[in-house]
C-alpha cells in the first residue's frame, strides 16, 4: 500500500512537468508555421513596394492594371487605359508588379573617338 501511493505520487509528479511543457512547445509550433511565414511574407511584399518605380506596369488589390506615371512617398500615380486616366493610389494597393521598367542604357559614342586616336 506505501508503494503505491509513492508510485503515484512520482507519476502524477511527471504529468504535471509534462502538461506545463505542452504550452511552450505548441507556442514554438505556431511561430514556425503561422508566424514566422507572415513575417516573410510581409517583409517581401515591403521589398516589392519599395522597389516600385517609373514606367513599372503593375496590378492593384482591386484589379487595375496600368503603368505607374510618378512615385511618392507612400503614394503613386497609375495611368490605365488608351484614354490615360490618371488615378492616385497608396504603395500598399499595389498587388504585384507586372513588369519592371527597364530604362534603356544610354551608349555614348565612342568610336569615332577611338577611330581618331588610331589614325
């Protein structure tokens, strides 16, 4: 009869340490399969914002396409259509960028330069 009471005593002892251990562990469980990936995910949607320039063709929350005409700070100018409407928007309606505008390099000419230094 004393044995048993000490058996159950250490046993109900264990599940006692083993209850308050659940807590923590299904915390760390959530940071790393809710939190911690929104996080991420946030922190992208931010670069994209961020890198947001004139002339990039984008996509806003609400589905308008068009090409970004000026930048702000946390505002940009959308031109759409064949008829150029202009509508203002937040950087944080944009959705995705479409296309990012690659502004052409700018050659200068140089050989004739190096044609008369030759000669």
């Amino acid at each position: 009869m004393f044995f048993d009471a000490t058996t159950q005593a250490a046993g109900g002892g264990l599940s006692q340490y083993l209850s308050l251990l659940v807590f923590p562990v299904l915390l760390i469980i959530m940071y790393f399969f809710m939190i911690r990936p929104q996080r991420k995910q946030e922190k992208e949607a931010a670069a994209m914002r961020d890198s947001l320039s004139v002339g990039d063709e984008v996509t806003t929350i609400g589905g308008i396409i068009g090409r970004v005409i000026n930048v702000k700070d946390d505002t940009f100018v959308l031109e759409t259509t064949r008829d150029r409407t202009r509508i203002r928007f937040e950087r944080t309606a944009i959705k995705r960028i479409d296309r990012k505008y690659d502004a052409p390099e700018t050659v200068a000419e140089e050989a004739p330069a190096e044609e008369k230094e030759s000669k």
